[in-house]
C-alpha cells in the first residue's frame, strides 16, 4: 500500500474550500493508501484554539488518517505584513514536518500558500526522495497581478521562475480547470504538457441537494436571519481579495425600491469589514453579512438563496476557479455568473444552462440581470435544476476522486 503525504495548510476542520475538498480526497482515499497531512493549526476564523498554543508541531489522528499540525500565527488578513508572517512560519514549520512523517512514495501538495505551496512539494521530493504531485488550484503570481496586490516586477518575476521550476520538477501537475491548462502552457514554455491532468473540483452530490424552502430547516435558517418573505441573492464563500465583492456591493441601493429584495453575503474574508464599513456610511439596509455556517449546515444556506453570485474579479481567467460553483449547482439554484469568457466557471454555466453570465466590472449589466431574475423569479428555477442535471451527469465527486486514484497509481 503507497504512502502520500499531503501538504496543504487546511484540513478538517477548517472551513476553507481547498481544505474541505482535501479533506473529501483523504477521507475517499484513506483505505487504498496510507495518508499522512501536514496541516496548519485550525485558524481560517483567525482564532487558534488554545490546545494547540505554545506547541510547534501536534500529532492528531482523524479518522484513518494521520495528521502532523504545525504551528503558524493568528493572523488579520487584512493586512498584508500579517499575511507574509502566517505564511514565512507555515512554511518552515510545514518543511521540517516532512522529515517527521513515514517515508512517502507520493507527496501531494497544493498551490497554498501562494508559490510555497508548490516549492514545499519540490522540497519534500528530493530530501524524502519521492514522486511529486503539484495541485494548482490558484496560478500565482497571476492572481497577486490581477488585483494588484503587488507592483514589484523583481519579486513576481521571481515568483512566477520559482513556481514554474516547481511544475518542471513535478511528476504530475493537476489543474482544476480547462482554462488554466492553457495558462500553464502559456506561462512556462519548458513543461512537458503530457504530465498535466484537469480534474475539476467538486461537492458531495449526496450531501448536497436541492430542499425547498419550506424545509424545517432551510425556513429556521431564513427566520433565523430575519429573511422571512424575501428575495435573496447570495455570495457564499470567501470573501477575500478575488472577487470584486467590494464594487459590486454598490449596486444594491438601486433595489431599494423593491422592499423585498436583500443580498446576503455567508463567510469570512478580507474584504468583509471594508463592505461591512461601506453599507453603514451608506445607511444600506437591505444586506445580511452572515459567517460561515458549518459544513453539515450548508445545504440550508445555500437552498436559501433565489439565486447564487459566482464571481471573480477581472483578470483571473485562467488563474483560478470558484469552487462556490459546484455548491450551487447541488442545490439545483440560478446562477448569475460574473465571469470572464472562456473561463471554466462560466463554460459550466453556459454549458449546463444553468444561470445567466456578465463580464467582470459591468456593474450596469450586473444590476440589469439581478433585477431581471427578481421579475421573473417564478420562471428562473428551470435554470437551477438544469445545473443540478448537469452535475450528476459530468461533476459528482465520485468522479474526480477516482481520476485521482487513477493518477496515484499510475504514477
């Protein structure tokens, strides 16, 4: 039976979407292989529970699978020198855990944190002498590029030559989406393309599913947040730096004079307080901001919504998927998908016809197609369904899982 050590900075139970997935992966994996995960300490609510404080390294077990914690900061994502911190502790500490776990014969490690990630797998290959699994969910420097996060052309030059060094070394590099196969060609002229595999991301389709509204507890979560007897557009997921969500929050005064109409954001991010900020100095009224709800407790959130916003901001084509994506389609809900042509997401959603899709940063189109789902609200559900149709044809874990299992093996 192979040993893979998996590197990724969440795990369960960590509400992070990469962390969630990874945690599916090793929960469907963990009776073919024996698994091992060097994980950061549990810390995506910027809280560290006090069990873990003043300790380096923890050895915990969950379920079949061994985990090696290892220490990092509270950190305000926020602020920039905080985020660098988290990172610089995660990835020394992640390196000397390697040497801590069993022998790997395949180390799998992702894209988080940004570069890192991936140098971490390389590390782990030539000091524990193993094959390399490179798991690109977010291009970078491109998404620091796209939303201007940095301006020094030294340091992403540098970043992009490391990333890419990390992807010729690997003996397998996966993508979560079509487009960025293309990026990966584009960017890095040396790789050999026959080690590239797209496996999309994915929901547990059986956990996942469309209830009605009046479900017991799809209601006491509206009634709960005091959406009784409302129209709801929902974000759910991360609301960090990718996303635009800052911009186009702007647009919700013009529904005003629908008394009906509430946008509600569910999750954590950096932007959150800068939006949160913005509606008080507004006086917007008609917004909920509502934190994570638990894995178990997302099926109520999500069948809550009249229609779901899948968004990312301008330039991050090719660079990065919204998992929130295969989310909504579970649930079988509208879609209105402010994304890029040619991007995955919005290929999913113009292929399932499960939603209508604007480009980034038409806040005029965005508010025109909000509105239009608004007055045709008993005629969009259609769209909904067909994007759940879809899912159990083309997208169901099960899917993705042993397209993984298949590449372990193979490799």
């Amino acid at each position: 039976m192979k040993n893979i050590l998996f590197i990724i900075n969440y795990f369960y139970p960590d509400y992070a979407s990469t962390g969630q997935l990874v945690t599916e992966l090793c929960e469907k994996l963990q009776y073919d292989y024996n698994i091992t995960v060097i994980a950061a300490f549990p810390n995506y609510a910027n809280k560290i529970p006090e069990k873990y404080k003043g300790k380096r390294f923890v050895y915990e077990t969950y379920q079949n699978i061994k985990i090696i914690r290892v220490a990092v900061p509270e950190f305000d994502k926020t602020k920039k020198g905080s985020r660098i911190k988290y990172i610089i502790e995660y990835f020394i500490n992640a390196f000397f855990a390697i040497f801590k776990a069993d022998k790997p014969d395949i180390i799998f490690s992702i894209s988080q944190p940004p570069i890192l990630g991936g140098l971490l797998g390389l590390l782990g290959k030539v000091f524990r002498k193993a094959k390399f699994v490179y798991n690109i969910q977010d291009f970078n420097p491109e998404q620091i590029e796209a939303v201007n996060y940095s301006n020094n052309r030294f340091v992403i030059n540098i970043m992009r030559k490391i990333d890419n060094f990390s992807c010729n070394m690997a003996d397998k590099v996966v993508v979560v989406g079509r487009d960025m196969k293309d990026t990966l060609i584009k960017r890095n002229k040396k790789f050999d393309i026959r080690k590239c595999s797209v496996i999309n991301n994915w929901i547990n389709e059986k956990d996942i599913y469309p209830l009605d509204k009046e479900n017991t507890f799809v209601k006491s979560f509206i009634e709960e947040n005091g959406l009784e007897n409302k129209f709801i557009t929902m974000y759910s997921g991360n609301i960090g730096l990718y996303y635009d969500l800052e911009n186009i929050i702007k647009i919700v005064p013009y529904f005003n004079k629908y008394k009906d109409v509430c946008f509600v954001f569910v999750g954590e991010g950096a932007k959150k307080n800068e939006m949160i900020d913005w509606c008080n100095r507004n006086n917007v009224t008609n917004v909920k901001f509502i934190p994570y709800q638990p894995k178990e407790e997302i099926i109520y959130s999500l069948n809550a919504a009249d229609v779901h916003l899948v968004t990312n901001a301008k330039g991050i084509k090719g660079v990065s998927v919204p998992s929130k994506i295969y989310g909504v389609m579970a649930v079988g809900k509208p879609i209105l998908g402010i994304l890029e042509k040619g991007s995955e997401a919005r290929n999913l959603i113009e292929d399932s016809n499960c939603g209508i899709c604007v480009d980034p940063g038409d806040y005029e189109e965005i508010k025109n197609k909000i509105e239009y789902f608004y007055l045709n609200k008993d005629n969009i559900k259609q769209l909904g369904l067909n994007g759940r149709r879809y899912l159990e044809e083309n997208l169901t874990m099960s899917k993705s899982i042993n397209k993984y299992k298949e590449l372990f093996d193979n490799i």
